[in-house]
C-alpha cells in the first residue's frame, strides 16, 4: 500500500491487509457483530439473509451460528474475501452462497425471494449520497414485509467538532486494541501511517464518502423503512437501519 497515493479503489492488496488489521481497525467489532444479530428479527426456517460486502466473512458465520435455518448470500467485490468468507463458513457453508458484485451496479439487487434481513458493515460509505438514497429504496423493495436493513458504517460528522471527537476516539480504540492484543503500538502506527482514519484525513482516500447520519435516517424513511433508528455508535462509525412495515 501507498500512504502517499492514498486508496482510490479496493484492490485485492487492500483486501489482503484488511484481513491482516481489521481486528485492530474496527472498533468493538466483536460487539457490533453481536448488536447486529440481535436486531434481526427471529427468522422462519429457510429465510433469505443478504450481506452486502461480506469481508472476510466474521458476520455471516455469525449469523450462520445465531439462526440455524436460515440462508445467506453473501457479496462481495474480492474474490479473496468470499474465498475467506467461504472457508470462515465451514461445515456451515452449505447454507451459504457466494457471489461477486459491484456495490454501486444494480443488477444484483433483484433477489428471487425476498429477504428477511439486508446486512453490511463498513461498505456503504463507499457511495455518495445519490448512491446510498439508491441502494436504501432498492433495499426497501427486496425486502420482505418486516424484515430489516441494518447497516454499520461511517458516518460523516457536520462540524469540526465533532470530527475532532470522531478522530480522537478512533485513534484510541486501535491504540487500546494494539496494546491489548500485543503489547505493544506497532499496529496503531502502521493505522495511522497509512491514514485510515477517516476523521483525521478526510481527503486520504477518495474511495470514502461517508453521509451525515441524520441524512441517512431521512433516506431510510423515505425508502419506506418504519422503526429507523440508530443504536450504537463510536468513533465516527454507527449501526443504524429501519424495518420494512408489514408482517
């Protein structure tokens, strides 16, 4: 990776070292997985779950665990995360299905049976705002009757304030993660190096174009979500998502 170059497109190199340091990058991810299940409601036996830029796989085995009956599909633009995603899946995998896709395409957002819960952590924010409004009324039609949209993503802050506030905290949170998982700073240095943070460097990486929160929850509601709320968030990054009325 470029730090000088900065991220301009997801490639398999970034990728590959996503794998390596998500587990220090993303804040509380073991949490927001767990938050993440538990706000899908209890699906019947056989109900279409959808991840959206599945990664490396740790939600959707999440999932596999948490609901035995259910089915996934997970998406994703790198062949080495389904790889990852399908390996993670294990005796499980039988229960999932893989596919390639482009997040902004809209080919792939007519699913053959409608599903119970759309997931996605950490991709979204790679839309602009016409893009996000697009894919939240795509998700509203390939949504089944009470099922959700839950998404956990950054979130653009509307003052420097608060994008102080987002900065400082997410800098902490891998320092704390790199102390506590080796002893020592080397990955919080290599985080801040390569300018992953968002709040610290709005402009190293042009792939990233988090929306304001409150926006967002606009779309959701005018996408035809009811119950849209928010309910976590910490440095900059939020779990938010709305219900599809019916059921």
């Amino acid at each position: 990776m470029n730090d000088d170059a900065g991220i301009d497109a997801w490639t398999e190199d970034v990728s590959a070292h996503f794998m390596d340091y998500g587990r220090y990058y993303v804040p509380d991810r073991d949490d927001q997985i767990a938050l993440i299940c538990d706000l899908i409601p209890a699906p019947p036996d056989g109900a279409n779950v959808v991840e959206l830029c599945c990664g490396e796989g740790l939600l959707a085995r999440a999932l596999l665990d948490r609901f035995p009956g259910i089915r996934i599909r997970a998406f994703d633009g790198s062949e080495a995360m389904l790889a990852a995603t399908e390996k993670r899946a294990g005796a499980q995998s039988g229960r999932l299905e893989t596919v390639v896709f482009d997040l902004a395409e809209t080919a792939w957002r007519r699913f053959d049976v409608p599903a119970h819960a759309v997931v996605s952590s950490l991709a979204v924010h790679h839309l602009d705002g016409p893009g996000k409004q697009a894919l939240f009324r795509d998700m509203g039609r390939a949504i089944a009757p009470g099922g959700v949209l839950i998404l956990a993503d950054l979130v653009a802050p509307v003052s420097e304030l608060a994008m102080a506030a987002a900065a400082k905290a997410w800098d902490e949170a891998v320092r704390r993660k790199a102390e506590e998982l080796d002893g020592n700073l080397a990955a919080f240095e290599r985080f801040r190096d390569e300018k992953w943070n968002y709040y610290a460097d709005p402009d190293a990486h042009p792939i990233d174009q988090p929306s304001p929160l409150f926006d967002q929850l606009t779309w959701l509601a005018a996408a035809g979500f009811e119950a849209v709320d928010v309910y976590w968030m910490k440095a900059g990054q939020a779990i938010y998502g709305g219900r599809k009325p019916g059921a």
